[in-house]
C-alpha cells in the first residue's frame, strides 16, 4: 500500500498543478511550525506546548486566527487582541517555506513524489537554521543532528538523493557527506583559530573593564562568555593598571580569564568564586572563532542529504556568496553589518543553489 501512495501513475491521475497548489499550501504551514521553532527552540521552549500565544499579552490565538499568510496581512501585522506588532517574520518564513515546497515540487514532482518530499523537508530545515542563526548566532543541535540524522534515512530509504541504485550505497553516500562536510568546516575553524584566534582592542585611555559572573562590559558593549569561550583553552588577557575585587585591589597586573581560571598576576583564582572584578586598561585582547561548531554540526546535516559533492560545492559557494555580500556591505559603508552575519545563512543558500541547478553544473565541470 504504501508503495501505491507514491507510485508516479497513481500521482498522475490527479492535475500536475493541483499537486503544485497542494504543496504551497502544506509549505506555509509547515512555515507556520517553523516559525514556533524559530521562536523557541534558541530560548529551550517546547515547540509543542504551550499553543500559539500572542508574546506580547499572552493571548492564545485561535486556530481561526492562525491561518498562514491570511492571518498576518488580515491583521495586518498586529495581535488581534492587544494590538501589538507582530514581526514581518512571520509572514516571510511561511511565504519563503510555501515556495521552497512549491519549487520542489515543480523540480522533482515529475521525477518523484518522495523526492520532492525529502528535498521540501531539507529546505524547511535550511530555513529555520538561517533565521536562527541570523538572531541568535547559533543553530541548534535539534537542527544540526536531528537533519543529519534526517538525511541518513532518507538516504536509506531513497538513495535516489545521491543517483545510487541501492540503499547501502545511498547510506554510504550519506555518511561520507557529513564526514567530508563536517571535517572539512572544522580543519577551516582550526585553522582560523590558529590564524585569527585573536582579537585585541584598543580602548581609550583608563577605560574601565568589568567583569561579572556571566558576561564582560566594555563601553557602550556587553559580551556574553559563552561567545567568547568555545574552548577551555581560549582566554581574556589585558594589562591592567589597576584592578579591584570586592575584597582586594591590584596594580600593573596582567589578567587573563579562561573557563577554568582566573589569574591576575602571580595569583590563581577559581573564577566562580568572584562574583566582581573591574579593571583599568586601554587594550583588551578577546578570544574569536573563524567558524562556530554550529557551522560543523550544521555542515554535516548537508552532506547528509547532498553527499560529498554537494559539501564541495556549497563550501566554495558559500565562500563566494559571503565575499560578495561582504565587499557589497562594505561598498555601502555598512560595515558593521558585514561582521554581524553568520556563516550559517551563506551555506544554506550554496545548498539550496546545489539542489535545483549545482549537480548539473558540478557535472558539467568535473564530468563526475
């Protein structure tokens, strides 16, 4: 039976673009759900419960009233019970997920219903992963594995994704994908890390630098320690020319905070145990990432549902995409904005380029 549900011919006997309406329609609200996860998933909500609630007052939205597309522009972008705005988002991750199904659909359709349903599910995550990234600088492990782990059963149970004629060879495909990907975007981090692990500030002259239990203050910037410490080995240093606990004072000290220790002077501190810790300095050198392990993780997924080419493609595409939106910005004399863009975006576009029109163009290069 479930072999009859997708055969081509039982397909068929239904209008080709009712199927295309079809699949827009199950996109939007498919984005509907993305937009829940977009919501909650970087603030460890469930995306299950509570329903759909208005963040402003709470308000639990009828189904009536969660309509994709419709809803919004009803509303016209507003809670319909408090009158709060409601962020454009939410109407362009539905309309930006109705057409990636819909444009799955019109590639693959004739080919495969499958295909197109597994190349849908691979977009949907993309652009989750990309609003994600885009607000919070991180994309989430239930993305990261949970895609990985996605695009290993499918390629079981569709080794079509990878042009192989068996399951065991599209399961290899798969793995060798998010090997390769995976392995490939951490040797770029290790290497960035090495090259540009650091980052020193200059800061005005007896500029004052606090330390708090969960984040560093320089001026007019807060810097949580979870973007700075990736690694135990990464670390604050500056020269400090006075620096004051609650308890005690310094002067003509260098400090340096790691994960593990704090060490002012000679001394070795447990840094849980100081709560507070001002310093006077006018530089500051900052511990960075060429790439977060998010990008590894998030590599990984892709080659799972792309194989090895599609990893070599999206990297050198994604390069290419981020150089030119980054010399565009700064063209624009936005150059703040340039450093503020996660990679994550630039490889799910390179993927989303790979699957409608890069095989053809990896095989006409490379004849593979």
């Amino acid at each position: 039976m479930f072999h009859n549900i997708f055969n081509p011919e039982s397909w068929a006997l239904v209008p080709f673009h009712f199927w295309s309406l079809t699949f827009f329609a199950l996109g939007c609200i498919v984005g509907s759900f993305l937009n829940v996860c977009i919501y909650r998933m970087p603030l460890g909500l469930s995306v299950v419960t509570p329903p759909s609630h208005c963040p402003h007052c709470k308000y639990a939205i009828p189904f009536y009233l969660n309509i994709p597309l419709v809803t919004w522009l009803a509303l016209r972008g507003k809670c319909k019970n408090c009158g709060a705005p409601i962020s454009p988002r939410y109407f362009i991750v539905e309309l930006l997920t109705g057409i990636a199904f819909l444009s799955c659909w019109l590639a693959f359709g004739s080919q495969s219903a499958w295909l197109a349903i597994v190349y849908a599910i691979f977009l949907a995550g993309l652009v989750c992963a990309t609003f994600i990234d885009f607000e919070h600088f991180i994309i989430p492990d239930e993305i990261t594995f949970g895609g990985a782990a996605a695009g290993f059963v499918a390629s079981f149970f569709l080794p079509q994704l990878h042009h192989a004629n068996s399951r065991v060879t599209g399961i290899l495909q798969s793995l060798l994908g998010a090997v390769i990907g995976a392995g490939i975007i951490y040797a770029i981090l290790r290497l960035g890390k090495l090259l540009f692990g650091r980052q020193k500030l200059k800061l005005p002259v007896d500029t004052k630098v606090v330390f708090l239990e969960t984040s560093v203050h320089l001026p007019g910037r807060e810097i949580s320690y979870e973007e700075l410490f990736y690694r135990k080995s990464d670390a604050i240093v500056l020269q400090a020319r006075t620096v004051e606990l609650i308890d005690r004072g310094y002067e003509n000290v260098t400090v340096r905070l790691s994960p593990a220790v704090l060490k002012i002077g000679d001394e070795e501190i447990v840094p849980d145990g100081v709560p507070y810790l001002e310093c006077v300095s006018g530089e500051i050198v900052l511990p960075r990432e060429a790439m977060g392990l998010g990008d590894v993780k998030f590599m990984a997924a892709i080659g799972a549902f792309t194989g090895w080419q599609g990893v070599v493609f999206s990297l050198a595409v994604s390069a290419l995409i981020g150089s030119v939106a980054g010399v565009s910005l700064i063209l624009m004399r936005k150059h703040a904005w340039s450093s503020r863009i996660p990679y994550g975006p630039y490889i799910a576009l390179a993927a989303v380029i790979w699957i409608f029109c890069g095989k053809k163009l990896f095989h006409a290069l490379f004849g593979m």
